[in-house]
C-alpha cells in the first residue's frame, strides 16, 4: 500500500513538487515564529519574584547635591515623612539600577576558583517589605549588616544554582565585587520585564541614608486612590527642595515592557494565522481540482472491488505523504539550530522542539482537514456515472 | 484585442467563484499585509517633518570607553645543546582583548571642545533628550519628556510648527525663558492648541512661555520625540561644565549633502583616535559611535553592540529574507491554483493554437488574465489596508506613531501587485503555451 502510495506521487512528481515548497516554506515560516512564540511564553511563565502592583518608585536626582550630611539626613526625613501616611506600607531607598529602567551593572570574575557572573542591584534593608521578595535560603539585610567587616549579599536562586550550589554559605568569604558574605537567596528577580531572560542577581546591601540609593520604593496600601500621588509629589518637593524627581508606577512600566513583546507577536502571529490559512485554502482548492480530474481512475477502482475508505484513504495518503516528505526536509534544516546552538544566549533547545513539533502537528492537521472533504467526495463517486463519462 | 482579453479574463473569473474567491483571498491578504508593512516603513524611515533631511543628517549618540589589554605569553624551550642544556624563551604578545567597558551619552563640554568644527558640516546641534518631569494639572498627573538644545537643533530637523516659532540663538543665550510644546502635550495640559500661545507651563520649577507648538512626532526616535523643547542654557550648571567625558548630551550633525555624511562620520572616528583619555590606566581606547538616522533606528532594534551600521546590515538581511519568505509562500499557492486552473482550460487554448496562435500571445493571455486578477486583489487589498491602518491609529496599537497611508506607498502597492501578478502566472501560463495541440483538445469533452 505505503509502496503504491509513494509510486503514485512520484508519477506525478512535477504537480507534486509545487505542493511539497509550498509545505516545507509554510513549515520553516511556522517553525521561525513559533520559536519566538514558545521563547516567549516559556519566560512569561516564571514569575517576576516582586510585586509591581500598588508599587511606586519615585526617582530622586541626587546628582547636584552639595552637602552629603544634609542630604542624608534629608532622606531619612523624607521616609519617615511619607511612611507616617496611613497610605503607604513601606518605603525603600534602591540604587539607580532598578526594575524595567533598561539599566544595569554586571561583574563576572573566577576570583574563587569558580566563575561568578551577576547583575549587582543595590538597596537597603527595608526593600524585602516594599518589593514582597520571597528568601528561600539565610535571611534578608538588617541593621546589623550596616558595619559587618564583610559586605553582605543576597543572591538570587539562579546565581546560587549556577555558582554555589553545594557550596558553604554560612562561613565563607566569597568575592563578589569586593568581599562578601552571601547571607541569603532569593527566589527570582526578573527585572527587565515578563519577557526577559532572568539573570542572575546579587544584591548588595547600603545604608538607607546613603547617596548611591537615589530611587525610593514605596509600597501602597491596596485600593490608594490616584489622586494621593499629588500628595506625595507635594511631600517629596517640600522634604527635597527639587523639582526634577518623577514618580514611577511600577505596574504601568511593567505593562510597557511587555507590551513591545505582545505587540509584535500578536502581529507575527495574525501573519502567520493568514498565511496558514491561505496555504490551507489553496491546497483544498488543487485537491479539489486534482480529484475531479481523477474520476475515471476512481471509477476503475472502485469497479475492481475497492471500498469507498481505500479509495479515500489513497488519495489522503498521496497528500499526507508529501507534506511528511516536506515537512522531514524542514526538521532536517530546523533541527540545526539546536545543534548548533544559534542564539543559545536568547533561545533554549527547548524552544526550537517544541516549536518543531507544535508546526508539525498543526501543518498535519491542516491538511487533514484540508483532504478530509475532497477525498470523502472521491469515495463516494458512483463508478457507472464516472465511467460512463467516459 | 485588449477588450477581448480584458473580458475573457472577468468571464473565466466568474466561471468558477470558488477558486476565485480562494485567489483573491490570498492576493488581497497578503498585499494588505505588505502595504501596512511599507506604511509602517514609510512612517518611521521616510523623508517628513522633522527628518525631511534625514539623508543630511549624521547623529552621535553615544562614547564608548574600552580598556584593550594584550595577553603576553611567556615559552621556555629546553634542548641539548653540546651536552649542556640550552634555553630557549620566547615572549609573544597575544591579541588584544578587552576587559573593561563603559558607554553612554556624552557630556556637554566633550562636545563643546571636539565637535563643534567637523569638515563636511553645515550645522551641528547638542541636545539632551532623556530628562522627564512630572507635572500636575487638576489634580492628574501628566509626565512630560523635556529635550534642551540649542537654536540650531530647529535648523537641523524641521520640525512642522503648527503655532509659533522655535527660539533663537539669542534667547538660548541670555536664558529667556521660552519653551516649545508638541501637540500632544498642548492637549494634555492646556487642553487645546489653540491661542496656547504666549501662556505659561512650569517646568522643572521655572515658568516658561510658550512661543510655539509642533506635530508630535513618532515616539520611535528619541532625538526628536519629547513634550516640551527647553533652550539648553535651562540645563543645571553641573551638567553644562561636567568635565568628564561622559553627561546627558548627544550631538546632531547636518552634512552639505547625501556623500558628505561619511565624511562627518570619518572625521568622528578620527577625532577619537587623537583625543587622549583622562585616565589611561582605567580606559586606554576611545570610540565615538557615530550613526545615520536609519542605521540608528536599526541599531534599537538589532543591538550588535555598538555598530549601528552593522546593525543595520543585520536588519535588512532579516527583513529582506522574512519579506521573501511571505511573498513565497502565498505566490507558491497561486502558481498552483493558476496550474489547475489553466489545465481546466486546456480544451480552449488547443483550439486557439489549431486556429494558429503562437505560444506568445497565449502565454500573453493567461498572464494578462493573471495581472487582472492580481490587480482585482490589489484593490481589494488596499481597501483592506486602509481599513487596517484606520483600526490600527485608532486603538493606539502602536502608540504616538501613525500610520500615514500616501501615493508613494500607493505606488509601490502598485509595484508589488505587478510583481506579484506576473510572478504567480508564469510558470502556469508557461506550461499551458507549450501544451500540445493533440493532447489539449483530445482528453477535453468540449
């Protein structure tokens, strides 16, 4: 049968061949986009490890400041002021790389006789409370890490797994930037966004006061009305004097990261839905056209004893057989990508099988559908009418 | 001849209106598709206020400071040598290689020293345009980009005033406090942009009168997009006498004309080479990163680390291959469609070439009767993007950027139904011209 089947495609290999590109270009375009897709949705589905809702950042411009005792002690006037408003729950000084600003400071070293690779973010000890992190490991900064002779970190899950794992935590020294005791973990901290890749993180503990934390998180009672930011924008212009520090909702940055994702990938994706569906119509449309020209071949076959389902089914296995030949030739040319790791930074192996499989599955399914009909209409031509044309 | 075909053509399309409709389906859809794309296109990297000179213009973003340290490596060979032992070292630098970096925009008095006389240009401007504040009216709180630059930053982009003027050099000077609105922000704040004129906004904790209101422009390009344009002398004092070489500023460039930028972008890198580093032990190697505007706009799409020409390579090679890969594919479905549509026909042109026409005119035929159809589906399909390009400026899918659907994207629509037409009806028209008499008309019930 399957013998007969590949004869009967390759007789007609020049009708054949237009149909077998077409496939393989439709297969290679799915397999691009849902690539992307599946990348995509695979970083989407961790989570953030901080909460963004009724989460304020006001940036503060720390850098024309004269006198550092007066604006340090500025600061902490600044926080107390507005952590005495019912509205606000807690209140955090956090350095200059913060969440969905697009900003960063990385360091790698082998200073330990291991690699270390880490995003460094900077804060004090109330930012466990404004951001809601979640330790899995030691404990979160306190007041007695102000002069510990070793600088304290946490680290997130992802560093520990990479670097420590296995490792002494408790009583060892490690480098960093500078010397370090790591005191706790992290779960997650994904702080460019829904869609970005997670790196690993450490964050390194100053003192509130301190002017390398410019940014002041604040976290908010749930169901603060909007208009209480013109209070707080009034607070923080008495307390500082300034007027250039902007007032940053979290949650309204992190939809607009994630917005220049989902924007392109719904586009790509209608794109892809209408070329798919375009594919889908044209190869019912030759079936059709290829079946009625076929009457009279069914009409023998059927006179000679076949069944309606073989006859059917021949002409499901012709097409079906060509899409797998085609679709084979694209997982030959997509499979190279996992193996030679192209973007191995962005895309995970991961991504490349499932979209593989996922374009696979649905190419298959389309022209299954797509044969269905046709096919079914073939097997029910009457062999005396198709043969009497004749 | 043409009527015959023109009415041949409509006739066979009515005949069968299932194929019909597949065909325009898939014609229609994708230069819909394609025409948004080339709108898209157009907006964002086309000749209109404010880069009507875009093609002049030469813009350095951003300083890069490495430290390039080589490896040194240090062999000792042992042989013998007359019964003694010998040794042989050798000391080999190795390539050179970076281990520390930093880059960003640059300060105001780098540019100042080194970029104020670049042969080749007509007119530099220095502008900072990542400075934000908040501002309340009425209790809502508005967030306003604010952009400082000189007077010759109006020269350098155009910008479509729809009220007022641009400050002058004199006010930037003497530090009058003026200030230009775009129209998003007049709305916002005011209201309206009507009679906004000579009113006053507070900024930054000065009151600024207002003496012009431009059309937003597309929120893509940072060196253009803001709310409110200051004269630059509103900066901090810090800012304007930063000695570092690293601040808030980026510089505009415009060239005499289209060839004259490389020669702005040469002398750039050749002012790299000469300026000598603050601190030589940190950063021995200076680049100044200097871009066009449309290598720059592929530079934030593809970051290949600061080489926006690169970057820009990189961009249209993707482009172009994903752009064949979609006009493939739904011409791959038509050329099929077209083959068993022709063959249907086949009994008709056996009689036309017994009846003595060459296979030119009947490949002329079937094509002509192609690019009708494509021409059909063309039209479809710009009504279609218009529609699509309506929905889209109306939902603010895409932000402050709007898509402008005019006669060059028209013509290129044109360009690409012909294209596309020809393209999908050769092959078909092909094979039915050499089709045999015999054959034609002899498997046809006529």
């Amino acid at each position: 049968m399957i013998r007969h089947i590949f004869q009967l495609v390759w007789n007609k290999k020049r009708s054949n061949a237009l149909l077998f590109l077409e496939v393989f270009f439709a297969f290679a375009i799915l397999f691009l986009v849902l690539t992307w897709v599946t990348r995509n949705l695979r970083l989407y589905s961790t989570p953030l490890g901080f909460e963004t809702e009724n989460a304020w950042i006001v940036h503060l411009n720390l850098y024309e400041v004269g006198d550092t005792a007066t604006t340090e002690e500025m600061k902490l006037r600044l926080r107390e002021e507005l952590l005495s408003l019912p509205q606000i729950e807690a209140a955090s000084y956090g350095g200059s790389v913060s969440p969905f600003s697009g900003s960063t400071w990385s360091t790698n070293n082998d200073n330990n006789g291991f690699m270390i690779m880490t995003h460094l973010v900077f804060t004090d000890e109330h930012y466990k409370d404004a951001a809601n992190l979640e330790l899995v490991q030691g404990r979160w900064f306190d007041e007695t890490d102000r002069d510990s002779r070793y600088k304290p970190v946490v680290i997130s899950q992802q560093l520990y797994e990479e670097s420590f794992e296995g490792r002494n935590l408790k009583d060892s020294v490690y480098t960093i930037q500078g010397e370090n005791k790591i005191i706790g973990v992290v779960d997650h901290y994904k702080y460019f966004g829904d869609f970005a890749t997670e790196y690993s993180v450490s964050f390194f503990y100053e003192k509130p006061a301190s002017l390398e934390l410019p940014n002041l998180h604040l976290r908010l009672a749930t169901g603060t009305s909007v208009a209480f930011e013109e209070t707080v924008n009034r607070i923080v212009a008495d307390v500082t004097g300034m007027n250039d520090f902007t007032i940053e909702h979290l949650q309204k940055s992190r939809e607009q990261a994630a917005r220049s994702v989902w924007i392109p990938m719904i586009s790509m994706l209608s794109i892809c839905g209408f070329l798919v569906l375009n594919v889908a119509l044209g190869l019912f449309g030759v079936l059709w056209y290829n079946i009625s020209k076929r009457r009279a071949e069914v009409g023998l076959r059927r006179t000679l004893g076949a069944s309606r389902m073989e006859v059917s089914l021949q002409f499901i296995g012709e097409i079906i057989l060509v899409s797998l030949l085609a679709i084979l030739l694209g997982v030959v040319f997509a499979v190279q990508l996992p193996i030679l790791g192209v973007l191995q930074e962005e895309i995970e192996a991961f991504d490349y099988y499932v979209a593989m499989g996922a374009g696979a599955v649905l190419i298959i399914g389309l022209v299954l559908l797509c044969t269905f009909y046709p096919s079914q209409q073939a097997g029910r031509l009457q062999p005396a009418v198709v043969l009497h044309e004749e | 001849m043409f009527s015959s075909y023109l009415k041949l053509a409509l006739k066979v399309l009515g005949r069968h209106r299932f194929f019909t409709f597949i065909s325009l389906f898939g014609i229609s859809f994708t230069l819909m598709i394609l025409m948004v794309t080339t709108a898209f296109l157009e907006t964002e990297l086309g000749s209109h206020p404010p880069l009507t000179e875009k093609d002049r213009i030469v813009l350095l973003p951003r300083l890069i400071m490495k430290n390039m340290v080589a490896d040194t490596i240090w062999s000792v060979d042992t042989m013998m040598l007359d019964g003694q032992p010998a040794y042989d070292s050798t000391f080999t630098m190795g390539k050179k290689h970076q281990n520390s970096y930093s880059s960003s925009s640059i300060s105001y008095s780098f540019l100042d020293r080194y970029m104020r006389d670049l042969p080749g240009a007509e007119a530099h401007s220095f502008f900072c345009s990542d400075t934000r504040f908040d501002i309340f009216v009425n209790g809502k709180k508005l967030n306003f980009k604010a952009l400082y630059s000189d007077a010759s930053y109006w020269n350098i982009f155009d910008f479509q005033f729809l009220a007022g003027r641009p400050f002058q050099a004199a006010e930037v000077e003497r530090q009058v406090p003026v200030a230009v609105l775009s129209r998003k922000a007049s709305v916002d704040y005011f209201g309206t942009t009507d009679q906004v004129i000579g009113r006053s906004i507070e900024v930054d904790g000065k009151q600024l009168e207002i003496i012009g209101i431009v059309e937003q422009p597309s929120n893509s390009k940072d060196y253009v997009a803001s709310e409110v344009y200051l004269p630059v002398t509103f900066m901090s004092e810090k800012d304007l006498s930063e000695t570092g070489f690293y601040g808030p500023f980026k510089a505009a460039f415009l060239a005499q004309n289209k060839e004259a930028r490389s020669t702005i972008q040469a002398a750039i890198e050749q002012k790299a080479q000469q300026i000598s580093l603050p601190n030589p032990e940190e950063y021995n190697q200076l680049q100044l990163m200097s871009a066009t505007v449309t290598s720059l706009y592929a530079f934030y799409l593809v970051p290949v680390q600061d080489d926006p020409e690169g970057a820009l390579r990189m961009f249209m090679m993707v482009a172009t291959g994903l752009m064949l890969l979609f006009i493939l594919l739904p011409t791959l479905n038509l050329i099929n469609l077209n083959i068993s549509r022709a063959m249907e026909r086949s009994a008709e042109i056996g009689v036309r070439k017994a009846f003595g026409a060459d296979s030119g005119s009947i490949l002329s035929q079937l094509l002509f009767e192609n690019v009708v159809l494509t021409f059909l589906g063309g039209v479809l399909g710009w009504l279609l993007a218009l529609a699509l390009i309506y929905l889209i400026n109306d939902s603010q899918f895409l932000g402050d950027t709007k898509l402008q659907f005019n006669t060059t994207v028209f013509l290129y629509s044109l360009l690409i139904c012909l294209v596309f037409g020809i393209l999908s009806g050769l092959l078909p028209a092909y094979r039915m011209s050499k089709l045999q008499i015999v054959n034609a008309i002899k498997h046809n019930n006529l």
